[in-house]
C-alpha cells in the first residue's frame, strides 16, 4: 500500500494518525456525553414545566421577536430589557434558506446554533429553553433532526468525502480502526433498541414536526400495542415461509426481535420486548428457526467468500452491511445471553453451530467477539458439558482462529488457554477423558499460526518457571501448592501435548524446515524436571509418574533425548521401595486420577506393588524409545548394573522388601534389557562405516520394526495386557454406576409410594433433614 499510496498521506500515516485516531475517538465519547446530558436537562426540564407554571412563562418572556426591523439593523427595535431577555442569542439578518427539511422565511429571525454545553438558567438558577421548535424553527436534541444528528450527519458526510478523495487512506483505516468510521451505527446506542420500534422510517419523517408530548404519548400507545404481540405458530409459519422463499430482510428483522424477547423469557430485568411467547412449543420453533434460518439469509445477502488461505472477506463498507448491522448486533447479543443461561445439551449443540457461519461478520466488533468467546471457552472447559457441545464449542474457537487477524487470533489462544486452567482443578475418573479431548484439541490451536504461538507459548511457560522458581526460593510450608496441585500439571502435560504434536521429526520433513516451536522444548523439559524433584517423598511419586509420562511424549515425537532413568532410580533407591511393606486391605490406588497418595497407603504392600509396576512400565517406555539405536548397549549399561544391585538389596531375607512380585517384574526388565543390548552388539558388529558418519549411524536398523527387537516385543506384551486390564477396569466402574443409578431410582419410587397424601414433598424433606 506504501507503495501506491500519495506522499502526503504517508507523511500524515507516520507523523499524525495516531493522533488523529485518539482525538477523534475522544470527540466521539463526549459527543455521546453531552448528548446524554442534553437529554436528561429536557426531561427534567419537561417535568419542571409540567409542576410549575411559572418556568413557562419565562420560556414565553424569553422569545425572540418573530419578525425584524424592516431596516437592516435587526436591533433597531429592540430595547435593552428586550435584548437581555432574548436569551443572549443574537439574530442574524433574514435569509431565505433551507436546511434539514426547515424553511425560514423572510421577515423571520434566525438564531445562531449555541454551543452543546451552554445551558442556559433563569434568574432561580433552573436550566430554561429559549423556545419551542413552532417558535423559532431550532429543534430540541430530542427530537428528530436534531443537532447531535446533525453532528452524526456531518461527521459521516466528512467520511464518505474521505473515501472519495483518498480512498487508500480509508481503506487503512477500515482494516484498523473500523469502529471508528462507523461512528453513525456504532455512536448511538439506541440504535439497537430502536429495531423494537414499531413506527416506520417514513412514519417517523412524518412525525417529525409534532411536539414532544404527542410524540411520547405515541410512542407509550405503540409500546403498549407491542405487548401484547403474541408470537404463534401461524406467525412463525409465515416467517418462515418468507425466508425460505424470500430471503426477506423484513421478516429476519421480525424473527431477531422475537428470538431477543426468547431469549430473555421469564427474566424480570425491567425491559420491555416487541413479542411474547408463552407457548413452549411455539418457543422451540421459535428457537430451531432462527439458529438455522437467520445464517444463511444473512449469507445470501452479505455472501463471505474465502481465499485459499483461509481468510474470509466479507463487504463490511457496503450500505447493507451497515444497514444490517444493528440487527446483526442485537441477533448476537441474544445467542452470547442464551449460551449463558440454557442447560439442554441439544440446544447448546445447535447454538453453538449458527455462530459457526456468522464469526465472519463479526470480526468487525472486537469486544462483542471477545465477550461470546469467553462463553464458548466456559463451555468448551466445563467438565459438565457433553462431549459433543464441547467438540462444536471448539469448532468456533478454531474458527476464528483461522479466520482473525493476528491480534484477535492471540486473544483467542490466551482465552482457550486460561479455560484450560480454569477447567483442571480437579481430575477423576469421569472427567480424565474430557481433560483429555481438550488439552488434545487445544494444541491444535497453536499450529495455526507459529509466530503468534511461540510468543504465547514462550509467556505461558515462562510463567510457569516462574511459579516454579517463586515455590524453590519461599521457604514456607505452604509454598509448595503452587506446584503440586492438578492445574500445573495439566499446564505442563497440555505443552508437552503441543510441542509433540507441531515439532514432530516427520511433520517438519514434510514442510522442509523446523518448526518455531522447537525452542520451547528445553524450557519445558527443565521445568518439568524441576518440579518432580520439588519434593522427592513417597507421596508425591503419582505426580512425578505424571511428569515422566509428559516428557516421555516429548521424546518419542521430537526425537529428543531426555535423561529420566535416574528420575526412576531415585524412586526404587527411596525407603519406600526398600523395606518390607505392611499388610493392608486398602484397594489399589488408581495413578491415573491421582498426584498424591493419602498418608494410609505409605509404607504398604499395595502402594509398593503399585509404585512397583509404575516404574517397570516408565522404565521399558523409555527404554523402547532408543530399543534401535546403535548406542543402546552403552546407553543401558549403567541402568542395568543399577537395578542388578538394587535386586540385590532388596533381596536380603534379613534386610530386603520381600516382595517377590516387585522384585519379579524389576529382574524380567534387566533380562530384556541385556537381550536387547546383545541384539545391538550383533547387527552392529556387521556395519561398515564409523562412529563419525552420522547419516550411517541414523540409518542403522532403519528397515527393522521396532516391535521386532526383543525390548519392543516385550513392551507390546505389557500394553496389551494393561489395555485388558484397564477395559475390565472401566466396565466394571459402569456397571456399578448402572445399578447404583437403578437402585437410587428404585428406592426414590418406594418413597413416592409409601409417603402420606396429606403430607407435601416439601415436609418430607424437612423431615429428612431434620433426621
């Protein structure tokens, strides 16, 4: 644009638009001001005049004389007393002239237009009028016509003229201030409810010229008309039928002002609505109708087309697009309120889908996209929501990932990230798969656009580390909860899901360079380790398990080595490992929803079983990730002379553990450890090349299966046999919670049943309470 644009607007671009965008943003909110102050001055002016008659009579003594001195000097005839009491306005010479509809005549005295903000007072200090519109012609700020839409006018006309002179300018400031050239829509706040009215344009032109009071009494006698608009199936069929046929902009804007009074049913908040609706059936056609139907009319008329990249263009400085869009404002504002106060999951799911076509038109009202996103967020991070609003709440949010600028596409990470957190407070088994579809799905979103996700992700994880260092430093007792609780865990699992997902060593082959992510690896990883070595007791070994787990993920899809066997080392060498359990009859603790293990499972056989097992499925999991790799041998050595000793250890009939199934399951992982090293040796003691080739070093074994080497084959035992396990596990947890379900229903009839008649529900729960 630089490049075609005029020299003086780039000089303008660089040294005063800013300035000029501020000023005007300025001048914008206190017109507004003083138009609110100007309107409550009339009313209480109005409601002056009506208790005391004595303000009247000086709005009546303050009249400027109708007609002029003949002569040219119009203060020929006046006297001093007559000059004072003029209201300090000063006549001008007559001038035929016309303007907004408003002719003054010869012989007729024109005032000078005062300034907003002079208010005028009578000699008691009450705010007074000069006088009535019939009298002098100059209308009120109320009325139709008035200055401050005199104002709106002019500053739109000074736009428009903009766009014809310096189009290139005005097309800059659409793409960055837009707001600001829609200072008529968007300047006055009332627009939206007018759309409630229910007086025509060309009924209100026709009015103009009556005096406030019979404007107001109409206005009451059509609200009081509107009440009593009861929406009916008839009225929804007709509706209906225009806009399937028609695409008809008058029956949409009919459909948006019933959806509004819908969506706002059986709420006291004091506002009034065209229609009603008190037939449930009627409201959930009401409801389907418009979430289907309001969409693609509004497409026909304002058609989004989108490029190849993904963008979506859309005639935001066409006339309908302005014309359409306080209803498009007010059909918006009735979704974000329904979305807040609806708990039907099928409802959710359908709302959820009519934003989906409507986020293109708008991207123009930043802060309405921004307060509907925060409740799409809600509803994507709430564990209570079913798992299909919550797939067609993140559909919207990778929307308008995909289609916002850079600004507004930052918003949106930030605000799914925040939800994130906000949603993981607490893990169990009901809510684990939903934490996981959103940490899955909420990394997609940083794939997006890398530039913008690696500054967000390098603020996120800096935070992180900061939380981390605060909890090292504080020396108190508490500090340390900062760190171990599910939210930081989670945050950690949920970066190590998004820099698996976009710094995966095939996915960057394929797009030939690596991604901008890939920095963010190091960082996470030490913070990752830093925090499982926070407090390195026996009750926090289900949170460390968490970690390792994240960084094993990190590992495989990367290709980055991370040393995590002393990690594991340090779990086997604790006196929780070491020494003989004590019985118990506790059941075993589920690692999966756990980062801490209650104070009755330390130092038994059924946590040392479970800690056991734990470290034999970690340790052959990050064993298989390099089971190929030609530096295997020594890379398990010192592991493996490790746990020989600690068998050993443990072992001891006097001294050891005495438990023969952990130690069991440690001594088969040495086993295929050593036969994984001694396959190594053999298909390496056949190669040609050196140490220092590294293209025949990453070659080496690239055609064999991993699944094939005798690590691997026995790692795809253990999954299998935990996959099994886990199934009967979660079958076994339904089919409880089936008979539970019909035992609580059973048991709820049998209470129906054998209450007295006489007595309400509402003492039995007294009763129940009491008892």
């Amino acid at each position: 644009m630089a490049g075609q644009s005029k020299k003086a607007t780039r000089k303008f671009e660089k040294n005063h638009l800013k300035d000029t965008i501020e000023r005007r943003k300025e001048g914008k909110k206190i017109k507004q001001r003083q138009q609110v102050k100007a309107k409550k001055k009339a009313r209480v002016a109005k409601e002056n005049g009506a208790g005391n008659p004595e303000p009247e009579k000086a709005i009546a003594n303050s009249k400027i004389p109708a007609k002029a001195s003949k002569s040219d000097n119009p203060f020929g005839d006046m006297s001093v007393d007559e000059f004072f009491q003029g209201g300090f306005e000063i006549p001008e010479i007559p001038i035929e002239k016309t303007k907004n509809n408003l002719k003054i005549k010869e012989g007729h005295v024109k005032t000078k237009k005062r300034k907003r903000d002079d208010v005028e007072q009578d000699d008691d200090g009450n705010p007074s009028s000069n006088s009535s519109g019939e009298d002098n012609g100059v209308r009120s700020d109320n009325e139709p016509g008035s200055e401050a839409e005199d104002d709106f006018a002019n500053h739109k006309g000074e736009l428009d003229a903009l766009a014809e002179k310096d189009p290139e300018f005005y097309k800059f400031l659409q793409e960055n201030d837009s707001e600001l050239l829609e200072f008529d829509e968007a300047g006055n706040l009332a627009e939206v409810d007018a759309l409630s009215g229910t007086d025509d344009e060309s009924t209100l032109k026709r009015k103009r010229k009556k005096s406030k009071k019979e404007v107001a009494e109409l206005d009451e006698g059509s609200n009081e008309e509107d009440d009593g608009n009861e929406v009916t199936m008839a009225v929804l069929q007709k509706w209906k039928g225009a806009l399937d046929d028609q695409h008809s902009m008058r029956a949409m804007r009919q459909v948006v002002l019933a959806f509004r009074a819908a969506a706002h049913v059986n709420e006291d908040d004091g506002k009034t609505y065209k229609y009603t609706i008190s037939n449930s059936n009627v409201y959930h056609e009401l409801l389907v109708m418009t979430l289907k139907h309001v969409p693609a009319t509004l497409n026909h008329h304002l058609p989004a087309k989108e490029t190849g990249s993904g963008k979506v263009r859309v005639p935001t400085d066409s006339k309908k697009f302005r014309t359409l869009t306080p209803l498009l404002k007010s059909h918006i504002a009735s979704v974000h309120h329904l979305l807040t106060i609806i708990s039907d999951a099928p409802t959710i799911k359908l709302t959820l889908s009519s934003i989906l076509p409507l986020l293109p038109y708008l991207l123009s009202f930043k802060k309405l996209l921004r307060n509907l996103m925060k409740t799409v967020v809600t509803i994507w991070s709430d564990s209570s929501s079913t798992e299909a609003a919550r797939v067609n709440a993140f559909l919207v949010i990778r929307r308008l990932a995909v289609i916002s600028d850079s600004g507004l596409r930052e918003d949106v990470l930030k605000t799914a990230y925040q939800g994130l957190v906000k949603g993981s407070r607490s893990t169990t088994v009901h809510t684990l798969q939903g934490m996981n579809l959103m940490k899955n799905s909420a990394a997609e979103l940083w794939g997006i656009d890398p530039s913008i996700g690696y500054t967000t992700g390098f603020t996120f994880i800096r935070q992180l580390a900061i939380h981390l260092r605060g909890s090292i430093t504080n020396n108190s007792k508490e500090s340390y909860k900062t760190i171990y609780n599910w939210q930081y865990v989670h945050a950690l699992d949920f970066w190590s899901r998004v820099l698996s997902s976009h710094c995966d060593a095939l996915r960057e082959a394929e797009a030939g360079k690596q991604s901008s992510l890939r920095p963010l690896i190091y960082p996470t990883v030490q913070i990752t380790l830093g925090a499982m070595r926070l407090i390195p007791t026996a009750q926090y070994f289900p949170l460390r398990f968490h970690l390792i787990r994240s960084l094993l993920r990190i590992s495989l899809a990367t290709g980055t080595y991370i040393p995590l066997a002393p990690v594991l080392l340090e779990v086997l060498t604790s006196n929780e490992m070491k020494k003989s359990p004590k019985p118990s009859t506790l059941k075993s603790l589920d690692f999966a929803t756990a980062i801490r293990a209650p104070k009755s499972y330390l130092k038994t056989r059924v946590y040392q079983d479970g800690v056991g097992e734990q470290v034999a499925e970690l340790l052959s999991e990050f064993f298989v990730l390099w089971t190929k790799s030609i530096a295997f041998p020594e890379l398990a050595l010192p592991v493996t002379v490790m746990l020989k000793r600690w068998l050993k250890e443990v072992s001891n009939k006097a001294t050891g553990n005495r438990n023969g199934k952990v130690n069991s399951t440690l001594g088969l992982v040495v086993q295929k450890l050593e036969a994984n090293g001694r396959w190594i040796e053999e298909r390496r003691a056949k190669v040609d090349f050196a140490p220092n080739d590294r293209a025949g070093v990453e070659g080496f074994l690239k055609d064999v299966e991993w699944e094939k080497s005798p690590l691997g084959a026995y790692v795809v035992g253990q999954r299998k046999t935990r996959e099994e396990k886990a199934r009967v596990v979660e079958e076994s947890r339904r089919e409880k919670e089936r008979k539970r379900k019909e035992e609580r229903e059973g048991s709820e009839e049998v209470m129906g049943d054998g209450v007295d008649p006489v007595v309400s529900d509402e003492e039995v729960d007294v009763d129940d309470d009491d008892e």
